[in-house]
C-alpha cells in the first residue's frame, strides 16, 4: 500500500428544558424560523428543484452537484452515462439485429439499473414500445404480465384493423384478457400477435423475485416468443455472478440470450464519470482530488458518485467551487459514515471484534480484492494477497482466514463454486472497511 503514502505525502444543541408554565400564564407562539436568535436550518429549494429568490450562488451551485451526482438514484439523462458506451452498443444490437434477449448481471452499484434506463430511453427514440418494471418479492407472472399488455395499444395487433371500433376506443391487449391467470401459453398466443412495432419488456431486480415458478414462467416465455418469431423481447438485469443465478433453464434457452456481466469501470470510466458531474454542477476538482476518488471508487459508479458527491458538499462548506483532495478526503469520512449504517447489527459487532483484534490490514485487502471482482473473493486472488502479507508463513495465513470464517463468520463459502471463492456475509462490509482504510491511511498521512 505504499502508494497511498506517496499520494497523500503531495502537497496541493441547545438543551430545551422543559418548564412547566403556570396555568394562568399564556405561551407566546414560538419564534418563526426568521425571528428566532438562532434559526433552523432551512430547505435551499423547492419540492420543484426550484431555487428560492435571493437564493445564494453557492446554493444553487448545490442543487447542481445534487443532480450531478446521484448514487442513491439511476442515471435517467443518457448525457451523464459514463464509460458504458460499448457496452450499451453491445446491447443494441443484440435487440435490433440479432432478435436476442438481454441479461444483466453483476454486483449491486455497478450501474444495471443505469444502463436500463438509457437503454429504454434510446428505444422510445425509435418508437418501441417499452414497459419497465421492477421486480420485487412478491412479483407473479399473471400480475406483471396483466400490466404489461396494459401498456400495448391494440392498434398493434395483427388481427384488428386500424380502423376498427376496438382501435377507436384506446383499448390495449389487456382487454383481450378474461379473469383466468395469465399462463405462459397464453401470453405467448397474444404476445405472438404484436404488429407493426417492436415490444421490448425491461425486468429490473430479477433476482429479488424470490417465486420460483415466476423465474421458470419468464425463461418458458423467452423460449415461446423466439420459437414463434414474435416481435416482443426481454432485457433483464439482476444481482447475480453468473446466468444461471439469475434465469432458470438457461441450456434450453441459451441460443435465444446474450448474457452480458456488467463490469468494474476502468480508471478512464471513471474519469469520464466525474467530468459529466463537474460539467453539470459548475464545479472543478483538482487533478489530485481526481485521482483521489478515482482510487476510493475501484471501478463502482456508485462509490465514485457518493465520494464525488460529498466531496462536492465539504468544498461548498467552505464556501468553494473548487473540490481538492481535502475535500475529498472529508467526503471519504462522511461516506464511511453513511456505509456504517447500513451494515447489520450483528454483522457490524463481529466485524468490530475482528478489526479489535488487529485484523483490519487484512479485512481491507480482501476487501479491495471482493470489490474488483464483484463482490467475489476468488481461492487464487486470496492466496495472493495473504502471501503478501504473510510471505513464506502459510500456517499463519491459513489460521487468519479461518478466524475471519469461523469465529467472527465474515466471510462464507459462495454456494456452488468449485474453485472454493468466498465472499463476505453482508455486500455492506466491503465496502466499508474499504472506504475505512483509504480514510485511515489519509489521516495517517495528515497528522504525520
């Protein structure tokens, strides 16, 4: 880790007591926000995104950077989609000229949903028909597939005239329906009839739909569509590290797919990423702030979008446009924060007892290692990194892996892996003893 010395050894409440009033003793009305000796912090803008009049220069350069960057939100203007270009040509194509369905995998903050988003936006553009939905738990087959033929208007189908009373009257394949569950055979007869469009169905956070029988339904209905040419297509994306994690029967389906893995962004990604915020906020980073986050983000969009972020708000603190590496370096601290909360009580008192225990080195080189490789800790890359620490010493090595899996349970097998990976018990923890370290060797640089 002797780059982190070398880059930072650069220059460049009030108590309220509660007092009981006598009963013949009328309260006056509290102070308003404008009248009171110290006031209440206060909203910059407006439910709207609309700045107040007389609204300071720093405050409107605020409400830019909350739009620039936006990791608790997808990208929804394919202006600000960083380093994924060839990627989402990649996708395009597989839709437009191949007639193939579309799977996303990868980890989470990786930009799936992102990547969705632009793509249903392009798609629009060319007059496809797109219903977006995002899955959840509770997510059937008949459901889904109800709202989606709610969304094609009949004057899309083969068998109605343009012309025709049904046409007239706006109704959609939905109306085709009776109060039978929507099987797969059905949807596919209707789905079949699709004319003079194309209907592309975007299914977000597959792998949180946890039924089965809705996972088979959706990979029998890629099968039916394509067997049958129709002009309908699925793009689905999910948290998952392979096809088969995140689609049922992908043999019997495999020459009707592209599977695509989402992958870490390179350096430039995230260069190129910074600079679409830089030009929407109205604010500069120094090239040392630059380099800073682009390494605290290790290829995530959303780690690069969240450091950005608050390092965009400590400069504004300080009433500047300009974002140096101690801002970033006070952004840093602000994202462990936020990372800290997430994490589940029991898995973060087991993580403090392991760091306790003079763990922390370790934890945070296996974190770096989980997070270039999609959360994974693959059995060579761990190998690696406890040689470096641990060089010519594997009994010590072995004994410091097994107390990070059996007696603090931080880390797990990854269920059908012949290769004998691991992976954190929680995505949260690398995360943030990643971001734990980057801001423990800056404040070691600091104060040395």
């Amino acid at each position: 880790m002797n780059w982190f010395s070398s880059f930072f050894g650069k220059r460049e409440e009030d108590v309220a007591q509660d007092v009981t009033a006598p009963a013949d003793v009328v309260l006056a009305p509290p102070p308003s926000v404008e009248t009171r000796d110290r006031p209440l912090p206060r909203f910059r803008g407006t439910a709207a995104d609309q700045l107040r009049s007389g609204t300071r220069l720093h405050d409107r350069i605020r409400l830019q950077l909350r739009q620039a960057f936006t990791p608790a939100r997808p990208i929804m203007n394919p202006a600000m989609l960083a380093g994924r270009t060839d990627l989402l040509r990649t996708m395009i194509r597989a839709i437009e000229d191949q007639y193939l369905h579309v799977i996303l995998f990868g980890p989470r903050g990786i930009g799936k949903t992102s990547l969705l988003h632009v793509l249903c936006g392009i798609a629009q553009e060319s007059r496809y028909v797109v219903r977006y939905i995002s899955c959840g738990e509770r997510t059937s087959f008949d459901g889904l597939f109800r709202s989606v033929m709610a969304d094609v208007p009949l004057l899309f189908h083969a068998n109605y005239d343009p012309t025709a009373a049904e046409i007239e009257e706006g109704l959609s394949f939905a109306d085709l329906l009776d109060d039978r569950p929507v099987t797969v055979d059905r949807a596919s007869d209707i789905l079949g009839k699709v004319a003079g469009t194309r209907l592309l169905i975007v299914l977000d956070e597959f792998d949180r739909a946890g039924d089965a029988d809705f996972r088979r339904s959706v990979a029998e209905l890629i099968k039916n569509v394509s067997d049958r040419g129709s002009r309908v297509q699925l793009v689905i994306a999910g948290v998952a590290q392979n096809l088969t994690e995140i689609v049922e029967h992908v043999p019997s389906i495999r020459r009707n797919i592209l599977g695509l893995r989402v992958p870490n962004m390179t350096p430039d990604d995230i260069a190129e990423l910074i600079s679409n915020g830089q030009q929407a906020s109205g604010m500069t980073f120094t090239p040392k702030a630059l380099q800073l986050i682009s390494l605290a983000a290790l290829g995530l969009p959303y780690l690069a979008s969240l450091v950005g972020q608050h390092a965009g708000f400590a400069a504004l603190d300080r009433q500047s446009t300009t974002i140096d590496h101690t801002d970033v370096d006070r952004g840093i601290g602000q994202v462990l924060d936020h990372l800290d909360l997430r994490i589940a009580p029991d898995v973060r008192q087991r993580m403090e007892q392991a760091l306790r225990a003079g763990q922390e080195h370790l934890l945070g080189r296996l974190a770096q290692v989980a997070l270039a490789n999609s959360f994974r800790l693959p059995s060579d890359e761990i190998d690696r990194e406890l040689n470096n620490l641990r060089p010519g010493n594997p009994a010590n090595t072995a004994e410091a892996l097994a107390a990070l899996k059996d007696q603090y349970r931080l880390l797990t097998a990854v269920s059908d892996d012949p290769t004998g990976a691991l992976s954190f018990v929680d995505d949260g923890v690398p995360l943030y003893l990643w971001v734990r370290l980057m801001h423990g060797h800056s404040r070691g640089n600091r104060a040395g």
